[in-house]
C-alpha cells in the first residue's frame, strides 16, 4: 500500500473550549472513497473544513505528504450567496483559479473544459442563466462542475446530497465513481445510510469521538449506528480538561 | 429652443461643463463600487464612511482653511482609518465588519463635528457637506480624473477575488490569498471615491451618486456586467438632467443630481425589467416549456 493520502494525527477541532471532533487519529488511504457519517452536530462538516485548511486544530496536525495534494472542496449549498448576479458559466470558469489566477485569460481549452464540465454533470445549455435561477438540484450539479474544473488530488464533499432527488443523486453518484476510478482521494459527509453501504468502500462514523472508521459494512452495524445516536449534543459545562496528550 | 433649453449651459457657462464633467467621471467612477457595495449587502457602508471621513477633511480644513489638497490627504487618512481597522478586528474577532465599521464611523464622527464646532462656523460645515460641484477648478478635475483612473484599474485587478469572496469566500480561500487583500483594497476605493465626490457633491451627497444608481441599475440588469453599465448610465443620466435642472431653476447642483438619481430610482422600482412593480401588474404570459 502506497502512503496514505491524508495523515491524521491525533486530530481535536473546535470552535471554542468544546472539541467538535475529539481525538480523531487514521489514516485516508490514497484513492479511497470515503463516507462520513453521523448525528447532527457530529463534527463531520468541521472535520472537512479543517482537511480544507479552513480551521487550524486545537491539537494534532494533518499530514499531506509532499508535494502538496491540491484540495478541491465542495460547500453546502447554503454556504453560497445564490443572491448574487453571476452566471453558470462565470462562476465555473472560476474554478479555474489554479490555470488562470487572478488575470490569466481564459483560452480555448479552458471555455471548452467548461463546456466539458456542464455536459458531464447534465447541465448543457445552462451557461448564461444566473445562479439566482437555479434550482437546489440544478446548483448541486453547478457545484459537481467547478469541482471537476478544479482537477484535484482530493475531493472534499459535504453533504452533496441534501435535498437532492434520486435521479440527481444517481448522476452525481456516478460523477463520484469516475473520480474515484481516476483515483482521486475522495470524502464525502452523508446521512444516508443506504447511499454508503452501496456506493462508499469505506466508512468513518463520527459523533464527536470516532465511533468506527474501516469498510463500510464492519462500521455500520446497528451497535455502532447506537453508539453514534446516543452523542450528546449539547455542551456540558462542566466537563473537565481534557488531559490526553 | 431645445438647444437653448438642453444644451446652452453648457457651451455658455465654464463652471457648467466643469459641474458636468466632473460629476459624469465621479460617476463611472463610483458606480462599480456602489454595485458592489449593494451585492455584498453594505449598501449602507458608503455613507457610514462618508461620516468617517468627516473629521479627516475637517482637520485638514483647521489646518489648511479651503484647501483641496489638505481637505482631501486628511479625508483619506481619516477613511482609510476607518476601513482598514473596522475591516481588520471584523477578521480577527467575532465583531461582524458592519457593527465594527459602526462603531468607528460613530468614533470619528463624533471627533469630527466638535473639530468643526470648535473652530469653525456652520457655513463651513455646510460646504464640507454639501460641496459645490459648480466650483471645479482644476486640481478638483484632475483630483477626480486620478481618483477615477485608479478605481478602474484597481477594480479590473481585484475584481475575480471580490467576486468569488462575495459568492463563495470558502472556495476561494482554498485556491487564493487574495480574498482579504482584495476586501481591503475594495473598502479603501470606497473611501477612495467618496473624498473624491466630496469636493464635487459633499460628502454626504457623494454617498448618492455611488449607491442610488446602483441600486437601480438592479431593476434593469440580470448579470454583473450589466449592472455596472447600467449604473453608470443613470450615474451620468442624473448628472447631466440633475445640472440643467439646477441651472434652469435656480436650485442647489449637487442635492438636485441626487435628487434626479432618487427619481431615477423610484422609477426603476416602478418601470425596471427585472422584478419591477408594473411587470408584476402586466398579465403575465408564460411559454409552454
């Protein structure tokens, strides 16, 4: 086995005195197709902003390798100012960035990726239309585009999913599978259990603490799922120091 | 009779070609900026700075009397201040920019009228508010020509990160530094464009020629490019009619041309293409796919 595309070392992430994600240590294997499950408030979209290098850990430290693995991270859609005037086509052309940065033009081959991008995810004819105009599913498809422009070694996404019909989740589904056999590093946050055991070789369920991280189907037995239900959500004020190292 | 009535005051009047030019560059100007200023939802920043600038223009004018050069350096640096600090504990604390940039707008506005009442008369306050766009002289054009000319530039460089900071500032952050420069540089061609208005419309009133056009250009526009364009246009629009109208009626320049933006506005609502109140009222036809 190759080394591992994403080293965690003893990960604690937070936004406060309260760890989000407490104690997080594995290895991501190189190529893997990862789901990240859990409850609400599990840590799981805060695991992905920090893999994205959005938020620094409390402790512990992430370990890439070298060269550096080019991230490409997918937002929930709620994350996104839908408000503002751009069309399809501009904002995929700026997943771009890395080829075009902040003056490059684009050429030939870059509108002809776009255009690439938008047949892939089922969206031809959609260049001009603005963001506002989108449906949930239709921006879902947009967002699967830019990640495709943005060719990187890791693909980070959360909740691709939510609110998706199945025929939107199917294509998308598929777009994932052809990432993975390019062998792209792949996580995604899910909540649908099903959509895991079909699709993600691996799973790592989370509630805070690591409940279970291996193949899909050794992690999501129903004593783990319980253990997972039972987290508690809310912060317990007087819970003590944490003294593991 | 229409050349009399349009076009006259122009070609007669020195101070009216200056008022006009002034004016319709400070518009191409400040338009952009007011379009972004919209979209990112601080449309209410631009006059927040106005105020901020206040006690910068007001120290210059103690230390200097009427003079453009000292008004403008202690406008800026009093702008500047503002912007770059309120945008700076908004990034580094949990205080959201629009309560930080509250909060040190009040500051120095505060130390700007008790600057002016401890010195000055309420005659000089009222020009370092409401300006005189028919008082152009030279070094106020260039002023303009340069505060403009740097705006321009300055927006086609920083104009992918401000907008993708605006959509998805996550996104670019993962494939850019550039966001928090290109925020900082946003708000300083605000403070920018404002202390260049300032001397032509007041500060106050420069506040209208960068937003009001710009949010109407919202009822006319679909896409980014054409907002910019379109608010342009009503910026210069409002310049040229707000001018004849003042001339021919005797009425105060630079309120008239905010007040002819503010009608272009209402109108805007009532008449604009996207979203506006008569297309709401129209039978409304709808294709078969």
């Amino acid at each position: 086995m190759s080394e591992p595309a994403i080293c965690c070392a003893d990960i604690t992430l937070g936004y406060g005195p309260h760890p989000a994600v407490h104690h997080l240590d594995g290895d991501i294997d190189r190529g893997s197709l990862t789901a990240i499950l859990g409850p609400n408030g599990a840590g799981k979209s805060t695991l992905l902003k920090a893999i994205a290098g959005e938020l620094k850990p409390i402790a512990g430290h992430f370990d890439f390798g070298t060269p550096k693995p080019r991230i490409a991270y997918l937002p929930q859609i709620a994350e996104i100012d839908r408000s503002f005037p751009l069309t399809v086509f501009e904002l995929l052309s700026l997943g771009l960035w890395r080829k075009t940065g902040l003056f490059g033009g684009l050429s030939h081959d870059d509108r002809h990726a776009v255009e690439q991008a938008l047949h892939a995810v089922g969206l031809v004819g959609f260049e001009n239309r603005t963001l506002d105009t989108l449906s949930g599913g239709q921006m879902s498809r947009v967002l699967f585009a830019r990640v495709m422009l943005q060719d990187a070694d890791i693909v980070l996404l959360d909740e691709p999913f939510a609110a998706i019909d199945t025929r939107t989740v199917a294509d998308l589904m598929g777009l994932i599978a052809h990432w993975h056999a390019e062998g792209r590093t792949i996580l995604a946050v899910l909540h649908d259990e099903a959509l895991a055991r079909a699709h993600f070789p691996t799973t790592l369920l989370l509630a805070r603490e690591t409940i279970a991280w291996g193949p899909t189907e050794d992690v999501l037995t129903e004593t783990n799922l319980r253990a997972a239900r039972r987290m508690v959500e809310a912060h317990d004020p007087h819970a003590p120091v944490c003294e593991v190292a | 009779m229409l050349y009399a009535l349009l076009i006259a005051p122009f070609t007669e009047f020195d101070f009216m070609r200056r008022a006009l030019v002034g004016a319709s560059v400070l518009a191409l100007s400040a338009a952009p900026i007011g379009v972004f200023l919209m979209l990112r939802r601080m449309s209410l920043v631009g006059d927040a700075m106005a105020h901020a600038i206040l006690p910068g223009a007001a120290l210059g004018y103690l230390v200097a009397g009427l003079s453009l050069g000292a008004m403008t350096l202690g406008g800026l640096i009093a702008g500047f201040a503002v912007a770059l600090l309120a945008g700076l504990i908004a990034r580094i604390t949990r205080l959201r920019e629009d309560a930080s940039l509250a909060a040190f707008y009040l500051m120095s506005l505060a130390l700007g009228v008790t600057l002016i009442s401890a010195r000055g008369s309420n005659i000089d306050l009222l020009h370092v508010l409401f300006g005189s766009v028919l008082a152009l002289d030279d070094q106020a054009l260039i002023l303009i020509g340069g505060v403009a000319t740097v705006t321009l530039v300055t927006l086609a460089i920083i104009i992918r990160p401000l907008v993708m900071e605006s959509i998805d500032p996550v996104f670019l952050r993962s494939v850019s530094r550039a966001g928090a420069p290109a925020h900082l540089a946003f708000l300083a061609l605000a403070v920018l464009n404002l202390v260049g208005g300032f001397q032509a419309l007041g500060t106050l009133l420069a506040v209208g020629l960068m937003m009001l056009p710009a949010i109407a250009a919202r009822f006319w526009a679909r896409t980014l490019t054409g907002m910019i364009a379109v608010a342009t246009l009503i910026g210069i629009v409002a310049t040229y009619a707000g001018l004849l109208l003042s001339y021919h009626l005797g009425l105060a320049s630079g309120p008239t041309i905010i007040l002819v933006a503010g009608v272009l506005y209402l109108l805007s609502i009532i008449a604009g293409t996207q979203g506006g109140l008569l297309l709401a009222l129209l039978p409304r036809k709808h294709l078969e796919a």
